[in-house]
C-alpha cells in the first residue's frame, strides 16, 4: 500500500502543483498528515508571538497533491475514507473569550494546551475524558483555473470542517484538473458543529481509496455519502445562504439517485431534511444539508 507523508506540506490548492504521487481507482492508500499548526505547537511552550505569526501564515498545511488515474477535469472523484487514525496529541490554542461577540475571540487567543488521545479517549484532566471522533477538516481537488489558500474552501471543497467527513463516509468532489489532485490535512480529534472556538488538532493516518465517476448534472458542490445519510455541502459568504443552496443540492441528488420527481424530492425533503452548521471561522461559512438514506423509496 502506497504512503504519502507530510513531508512536503502543501499551503495552496493548486493545478500547478506537482503530484507527489498516483492512485489507481480503487486502489487504497495511506495519507499522513500534520496537525494544522505544523506540529508547532505540540510542546505549548513554543506558543509565542513569532511561532503564532507564523502559524498565521501558515495555516492548514496539506498532503499532496494525488494524482488520481482516470479522473479528467468536468468529472468527479469519489474518496473513500476507511480509517481515520489519530498519530498525535490533540492541540487547542485558548482563547480567553472575553469579547462581547464570539467572531473576536479568535482574536484573543494566547495560549496551547496539548490533550493526550489513548484509548479512544481524549484526555481533558485526570478522570475526565470524552470519546474521540476523528474528522478531515481539509479534503480538496485542485481547482481549475485558480490557486487558493488551503485554509479556504469552495466548490472544490477545502478547509470544510464537517463532522461527517470521517471514517466510512465517501466524499464527492467535483474534478478541475485532469488527476483530481487530492489534499488532506487540517485533521481534529473531535469537533462540534459551527467551529465558534477551537478543537483538538491532530495529525492522522488516514486509508483511503479513490476511483473517477461521471459528475451528475446537478452537481455543483462537495457531497458526502455514509451508509445512513447523504449531505451535500455549500460554502458561501452567508450561512443562511450556504444552507439554502446545500438544501438546493441535495433536492437535485437525491432526485437523480432516488429517481425521484421534483414534486416528490421537494415533498421528501419538506420532510426529513436537515439543515445544519459547518463552520463559520473561516472567510467563506459553510453549511450542509442531510437526509436519511433509509427515506429512499423502496425499489
């Protein structure tokens, strides 16, 4: 099984990039990544105003790119994620949360503090600790046409900080460049929705598998599919938006894989949509939009 390190941290998703390696389709693969901090902040200690300026600059390092044989600009690209492992303590840098409007409190942040992952567990203090559940924050393709900072995020997915972008969910990007060109990184121990303060950082050993498929007609954004539900994900300068257009994404996937009518996907998702939250600390916010597989119609 092919390995891909950390050892050549990508800050830009780009389709000048050159790949640091190629998959077949369907053929597993493991990624390693770096916390998004770049591991400067794993002894707290090293938290001061040159290493913060740095990571400020520096933020959300990724590995890759990954060629993808077979995968051509226009199409998509399925990655499946079959194990998501945590390889480091978990790194929170502190806010004091002392300003009236929580968007300032990632302007108040002055210190580290390092988590111990073991067992399943994260260690908060001595007898306390909560069960990990590890995410992707970044999964991207290259876009097409431009370079962007991997601390960003948009049709080509990115910096998307949603929970269901973990072990057992398979994530759909649209293609920009012949290969695809996948990036990973920005890895949390576990995260809530809305990412209004800061998770566990970590860095991961992630297999993965990836094969080409046609891009359906509707598609216009990042989806993730697991074997209880199916989200589309929109990111947008207005959260209120972003859940609007995901809602809209969803109708038309589920019309075309349910092989549902748009009065019957409208009605269904009347029904059992869900709406929710996935980030809104970066400069796009990003919203998603879920349904229950098990509201498919019987076949």
């Amino acid at each position: 099984m092919q390995t891909f390190g950390p050892d050549d941290l990508k800050y830009v998703y780009s389709p000048d990039h050159t790949p640091i390696g190629s998959v077949g389709a369907d053929e597993q693969f493991v990624v390693e990544t770096a916390d998004c901090f770049t591991g400067k902040f794993l002894d707290p200690g090293d938290f001061n105003e040159e290493t913060a300026a740095w990571v400020e600059a520096n933020l959300d390092g990724v590995t890759g790119p990954i060629h993808v044989v077979g995968a051509l600009a226009g199409g998509a690209v399925e990655i499946t994620l079959h194990e998501v492992n945590v390889t480091t303590p978990g790194v929170v840098v502190v806010s004091r949360c002392e300003a009236l409007s929580p968007t300032d409190w990632w302007h108040e942040e002055d210190h580290a503090v390092s988590l111990e992952v073991e067992g399943g567990r994260i260690q908060l203090r001595d007898g306390w600790s909560v069960p990990v559940a590890p995410l992707i924050g970044c999964v991207a393709t290259a876009p097409g046409r431009e370079t962007v900072l991997s601390r960003h995020e948009g049709p080509y997915g990115g910096n998307l900080d949603c929970n269901q972008i973990t072990a057992g969910a398979t994530v759909i990007l649209p293609v920009g460049v012949d290969g695809a060109y996948l990036y990973f990184g920005d890895a949390k121990a576990a995260m809530g929705d809305g990412e209004v303060t800061a998770a566990p950082e970590v860095g991961t050993r992630i297999v993965a598998s990836a094969r080409p498929v046609p891009r359906p007609p509707t598609m216009g954004s990042p989806r993730v599919r697991s074997d209880s539900q199916l989200t589309a994900i929109v990111s947008g300068i207005s959260l209120a938006d972003a859940c609007r257009d995901a809602f809209r994404e969803l109708k038309g996937w589920i019309e075309e894989e349910w092989s549902l009518s748009s009065d019957e996907a409208a009605v269904l998702m009347g029904i059992g949509a869900h709406c929710g939250v996935g980030q809104v600390s970066n400069l796009l916010h990003t919203g998603k939009c879920s349904i229950a597989r098990s509201l498919e119609p019987p076949s």
